[in-house]
C-alpha cells in the first residue's frame, strides 16, 4: 500500500512511501527505481526538495529522514524527542536548506535540513469550539518573500514570518 506520493518540479522523478517499509525514488519516464530508502516501519509521508536534491520520508516511529539523492545517503534526521511523530504535511524550502512539516496536533516545525535540528515551532489555529482543541495541518507552502503558509482543518489559511537568526 503507498501511502504518500511526492513529484519533482518538472516530473521527471517521483517519490512514494509505502507500508513495505520503504520509500522508492523512481525515473517517471523509464519506470525504474533509482534509489531505495528503508525504515523499520511503514513510511507515512514523503516529500522532494524543489531543486530533485533531497527526499524526505516519515516512518511510523521515530525515523524521519533526509536523503541525499545524488548519493542515496542518509543526510540528517530530524531530532525529536517523542516516540513517534506523524506528520500531515511536509514541504522543503525553496532553496532546499530547511525542511517544514505539520501535524495532526496543530505543529507547524521548521528543520535544518543539514542537520535535522528543530530551528522554529508555531500552532496554528484551532478549529471555533472544537474539544479537545485541535486542527490537522494539510498543507504548507513558503511565499516568494519567505512567509511560511500553512491551510489546516481549521478553515484558514496562515502566514508565518521565519526567525531571520536562523
């Protein structure tokens, strides 16, 4: 079962995740894989950085990792305390050096690609009246001025200006 699925920019290369315990990065026109990622669990979601340098894959525990496609090495991971982590939405930055991801428990999360450290956290807005108080962040995107947007469960979408220290 896939279970995520991420596009290159220009859809040469396709990235999926999937209950076998791996991510696969494919060649789009010849239909083989190119490299093969593998977890100690099912791989929840994935994601390519815009410029086809860097995947990301999410296992279902404690895994989160960053790929160096030209040498299918393991770059970072990214450094959390919790057991596990599920992540609802996943985007690198344009330039590729960070990494965002969002959660069913309202975590919006910017990572040092490089490194996998945990440089920012934001909570969006929760849903009016919702008990417990929550939203599920489904997607995020960075604007051509560097704001972070994130669209959630909520209804609205948010702007989310980046500590420039880091």
């Amino acid at each position: 079962k896939i279970n995520s699925v991420a596009l290159s920019a220009n859809g040469r290369y396709a990235l999926t995740g999937a209950s076998d315990y791996s991510a696969l990065f494919w060649d789009t026109k010849t239909a083989q894989v190119i490299q093969r990622y593998i977890h100690p669990t099912r791989v929840t979601k994935v994601a390519l950085d815009p410029n086809a340098r860097y995947a990301f894959s999410a296992g279902s525990q404690r895994v989160s990792a960053i790929w160096d496609l030209k040498t299918g090495q393991e770059l970072s991971r990214l450094n959390y305390r919790s057991r596990s982590r599920i992540f609802s939405a996943v985007s690198f930055s344009r330039d590729g050096k960070q990494l965002f991801t969002g959660s069913p428990g309202r975590l919006l999360n910017r990572w040092d690609v490089a490194t996998g450290n945990q440089l920012e956290q934001w909570k969006v807005t929760p849903r009016k009246d919702s008990r417990p108080v929550s939203s599920v962040i489904y997607s995020i995107s960075e604007s051509k001025s560097g704001k972070i947007i994130t669209e959630s469960s909520s209804g609205y979408a948010e702007f989310w200006q980046q500590d420039s220290s880091h």
